[in-house]
C-alpha cells in the first residue's frame, strides 16, 4: 500500500472518497483466486459460469469467443494494462485482449460486498455519503484522533484514520479500497484515483497548483467528453489552463452556470456538504438485445422482455419501499434513435400489472416503424407507501391496481 506525502495546516473539512478498488472483478476473484495476476473481464450477456473440469481445474471463457453485443462491466487492472475498460464493447475489446477471461456478472455478490464494506467504514467514521455500490463520501471532519499529529506529521491522524479504515474494509471484505483526503468532494474524487489501486492520497489546498493544475481537464469529474472536446479545440488541455483563463470568457463560451462551475472547480472550490441520505428521483429497468428486434415479427419475444421488466422493477419497488405516480418508456432503435414517453397517474402505483398498464399505455404512442435495440421501463415521482394519500386518492389506486380482465388493451397488444 502506497501513500503520497503531505504536509499542511489541518482544514476545517476533511473530506474522504473511498473508491474499491476494480470492484466487480475484485469480488470475483475471491471466488476464483487463481485468477490474480490475469487480465480479467466481468460483463457480458448469457455467459456460463467457469465449468469444473474432472482434474479439479476450471475451464474459463475467453474474450475472443464472445459474440453479441454486450459491454464490460468491470476488468481487472492487468486487462485494464491492455486497453480495456468498463463500458468498452466486448467484441472491441477482445481484438485488445483476445486472451482476456470472461466471468458473468454476479450482482447479488457485488451487493453484498457493498453492504459489508459500508457497515466496516461506518464503525470508524459514521458520516458518509452514499453513492452506489463501490464508492463512497465520508466526513473525517470530527472522527476522533484524526487532528492529533504524530511525531512531526501534522497529518499523522488523518493517516491513521485512513489506514484504520482501510484495514476494516480489508478485515470484513478481503478486498482493497483506495482513499483520497482533501478538503472537499471535488478534490477528494480526483484524489482517490491518483495513487490505485490499495493508496491513500492526501492533498490539500495549497497543493492544487502542483499537483492538479498538470492534469487533463478530463480528471475533474463533471468535465465530459463534450466538454474535454470544446475546451481541447479552445487549446486548452490542462486543469491550470482552465484557472489561468478569464472567468468572463468561460461563461461566454460554456454559459453562466457551467462556465462558473469551470473557474470554481479548476481552482479546487467546492462546498457541497456530505449528504448522509437522498431519496432517489425515479427508478428503472432496462435492457438492450442481442440483435434488432421487429414489433411484430418477434412480438411474444418483446412482450415477454416487457413484462419482466415491469416485474423486476416492481421487485425493486418493494424491496426499496417506494411507490410511483410517474411511469416511463424508453426504446432505441436501430440507429440509436432513442425515444421516451412518460404518463403521470392520479395515484402511485407499485405493483408490475399497473406499470405495465401504464408503460404501455406510453408505447401506443410510439411509432413501433424502426427495428428495437433497447427496451427500459422507468418509474418516477416517487413517494413511500401511503404518503399524502387521501381517502379518494386511495381509492383512485385501488381501482387503478385491479387485474385486467378480458381481452388485453390495444396499447399492451403492441407487445
């Protein structure tokens, strides 16, 4: 485990993002160890797990066998060395790594591994911030010792609080994490990608002309490929480069908002608070196929899809304790045209007949002329069970939520 030196007066925040460290593949390979050291792929669809051979070794599938059109979830940092990335197309990235291993994603697994190293973090310091399975925000600010010097270190403690936590995290999972310690959540997610995997980063503010300036503009996140692209055909490459510019003319040129954000975020200024809960916008479900599907060639194919969809969201639904008034459709077609349609209900529903109802209600009014690559169902608006409901209201979903009977609507007969 590798640490970058440090050394400032102690701000009044201290911020930490934990990222673990290739964290899908990671969580496999405790399941196949032999596996350490490989270039390793995680994603795919219709994978079949390693098979168990008679002499006790497993046979692995390979990237050069795989066909269709799914993506990488996650690789291991040797696959990483290679050229291939989450999110790369699994046919791209096996003429990089024809060689690669190719497992099946497992998320049940991810899952808990994401509970049992939030609950190992939250017992050394209990403020964080959550955000999705592999990372996290947490506040060091008031964790005790962590402003205690060791030796001649004024940030001894926070190294102690770092290495503590990462030692839980190792204890309760088997898996590395890497940390960034800055004063803000800007800095701090830029900071834990510096020194992965298994570091720990610390950097404070009067670090940010040496040690961020250099990078790319990409390195701050928020800045994406369209920006990276305007800001490089502006010449301008570097995070120093985005500071040293006239505040006045990044608005011009990005608009007030964004533009402000640039000059705030190139110079390291950020004051958003590490928020310890937020009740999520909408939830949703979808899928992409293996080949473009016809509406009405392969219509028991996309109905049957459908309704699993709007099964699998009302799983989620229930299991998260939320209910919806707003559901949504998405299809892409060939081409990667995409629509979506949406309908607000007069109460929420959770139940997979009434999204269903409702999603396709939404698909009668999409012209169904184009083959379909994607299908997704979304469910917004969201409220717990009972919330501001009145008596009508009830009732309204009561009737709303009542099996369809006799023939299906003309909407749902689309699929």
């Amino acid at each position: 485990m590798a640490e970058v030196a440090s050394s400032a007066p102690l701000p009044e925040r201290l911020i930490a993002h934990l990222d673990m460290d290739a964290f899908y593949a990671s969580v496999e390979l405790l399941r196949y160890p032999e596996l350490k050291g490989q270039a390793v792929v995680v994603g795919g669809r219709r994978i079949h797990a390693p098979r168990l051979r008679e002499d006790g070794t497993r046979e692995y599938s390979k990237l050069r066998d795989y066909t269709g059109r799914g993506v990488i979830t996650t690789s291991t940092y040797a696959a990483r060395d290679l050229g291939v990335f989450s999110g790369m197309g699994l046919m791209k990235a096996a003429l990089r790594a024809p060689d690669a291993i190719l497992l099946p994603t497992d998320f049940d697994a991810y899952r808990h591994y994401s509970r049992l190293f939030k609950a190992a973090v939250a017992e050394v310091a209990p403020v964080i911030e959550d955000r999705g399975i592999d990372e996290i925000y947490i506040d060091l600010s008031d964790v005790p010792g962590i402003r205690e010097p060791v030796g001649h270190d004024p940030l001894g403690g926070v190294r102690a609080v770092a290495r503590e936590i990462k030692n839980s995290v190792l204890r309760a999972t088997r898996l590395t994490c890497s940390i960034g310690i800055t004063p803000n959540k800007l800095l701090s997610k830029m900071a834990s990608e510096m020194d992965k995997p298994d570091g720990i980063t610390l950097l404070m503010a009067h670090e940010i002309e040496s040690r961020i300036w250099p990078l790319d503009v990409r390195k701050i996140n928020g800045i994406g490929p369209k920006a990276g692209a305007k800001l490089a055909a502006l010449g301008i490459e570097t995070i120093g480069q985005i500071a040293a510019a006239d505040p006045q003319w990044l608005i011009a040129q990005f608009g007030k908002s964004y533009g402000h954000w640039l000059h705030e975020a190139s110079h390291g200024r950020d004051s958003r608070p590490v928020v310890t809960h937020s009740e999520p916008v909408s939830i949703s479900r979808e899928t992409t196929f293996e080949r473009d599907l016809h509406a009405v060639h392969d219509r028991a194919q996309l109905s049957e899809i459908f309704t699993r969809l709007c099964q699998q969201l009302a799983t989620d639904l229930e299991r998260k304790g939320y209910e919806g008034r707003t559901i949504g459709l998405k299809l892409r077609f060939e081409g990667f045209h995409t629509v979506t349609r949406d309908l607000t209900l007069d109460a929420p529903v959770a139940d997979a007949v009434s999204i269903r109802r409702a999603a396709g209600a939404c698909l009668k009014r999409v012209p169904l002329d184009k083959r379909i690559r994607l299908l997704g169902v979304r469910v917004g608006n969201l409220s717990r069970p009972g919330e501001a409901l009145s008596a009508s209201s009830q009732a309204v979903k009561r009737k709303q939520q009542q099996p369809a009977s006799g023939p299906a609507p003309e909407s749902l007969a689309l699929f």
